[in-house]
C-alpha cells in the first residue's frame, strides 16, 4: 500500500513542489508513507481495493486533524531529508485550512497504482467510504492536488471552496461533500 500511495501521488504538482528530483521524490514518498499510514490503521479507517491497486486513507475527526505520531518531528527529517522544510510547510497550511469546528470525514489521501488510474477504483473506494460517512450523516472534506483529481471529487458530490497555495508552491483544492 506505501509504494501505491508514494507511486501514485508522486506525479502531482504539490508532490513535484515538495521534492524536485523525480528519483529523491519516489525515495522521500515511500518513507512519508511509511511514517504517515499506520497511524490511519490506528485511528482512522484504510480502505483498499480488492485487487490491491488502490488505496484511502480516511479519519473521522472533530475539528482540526493533528494525528499524534510518535516522534514525529524526527521521524519527519528522516523520510524527508532535504525536503523537510516543504513538508513543515504543507503540514502547517494545510491545519490551517483545515475545517474547525466540525465533526467529519477527513479523506487524508487516495492513490491507485499509475498503470490503473481510470479504471473507476479510486471511485469504488471513494462510494465505498461514502455510504459510511452517509449512514452516519457526516460530511466529508479533502485537499485535491490538482484540477484532474477536484474533477473525480466533484462527480462524487464535493464542492470546491476557495483554493490555497502551500508556501509558495501550487494550490490545494479543498472540497467538502454534505451527507447525502
């Protein structure tokens, strides 16, 4: 699930602004992924599709999103090497943004493998977590990355809000969809 995650987020604009070398960037990706996801196993809920290809990694908060990762600030340097002050930055900005306030749905990340992408899976995981969020009359918010993946969220029901530039890198695009 690490290398899905890191292969499949690898090409975005926010991923090419935190880590510039395509080939540092696969390395820095899969040790934040593997920092970052057994926290959601955890405390959050990790959906995978059947066939391994894809993967959601979602919590359900109350307000801000702060996972508490044990040594985190040193875990953070390891994986990111050069890299750790875009990461400091994304992760500020982003809790900035971060709805308050209000009980929700937090889909932290979603990737399927590179060679799957348009086959409906990051869909089928998306609906998937949905009816659960739905059954439990909560809203669900996200960052997109960029335009292409806002578009796949857009079809499944999230409205766009203002966009926000992390540092001075590329915009997010935060969504929030209303329980249907």
């Amino acid at each position: 699930m690490i290398a899905v995650l890191a292969a499949a987020l690898d090409d975005t604009d926010i991923a090419r602004w935190l880590v510039p070398d395509r080939a540092e960037r696969a390395d820095v990706y899969r040790r934040y992924f593997a920092l970052v996801t057994p926290w959601f196993f955890d405390n959050g809920t990790v959906d995978v599709a059947d066939d391994r290809s894809g993967a959601a990694l979602w919590a359900r908060i109350d307000g801000k999103f702060e996972p508490d990762i044990a040594d985190y600030d040193q875990e953070l340097a390891h994986a990111c090497g050069p890299a750790l002050g875009r990461f400091l930055q994304l992760d500020e900005d982003m809790h900035e943004a971060h709805p308050a306030g209000m009980r929700h749905d937090y889909l932290a990340f979603l990737g399927v493998a590179p060679d799957r992408q348009g086959h409906g899976i990051g869909s089928r995981l998306l609906q998937a977590h949905h009816r659960r969020s739905d059954r439990d009359r909560l809203p669900a918010y996200l960052e997109a990355t960029g335009r292409r993946n806002a578009a796949l969220y857009a079809r499944h029901g999230y409205a766009e809000n203002e966009p926000f530039h992390i540092g001075d890198g590329p915009p997010l695009y935060p969504m929030l969809r209303q329980p249907q």
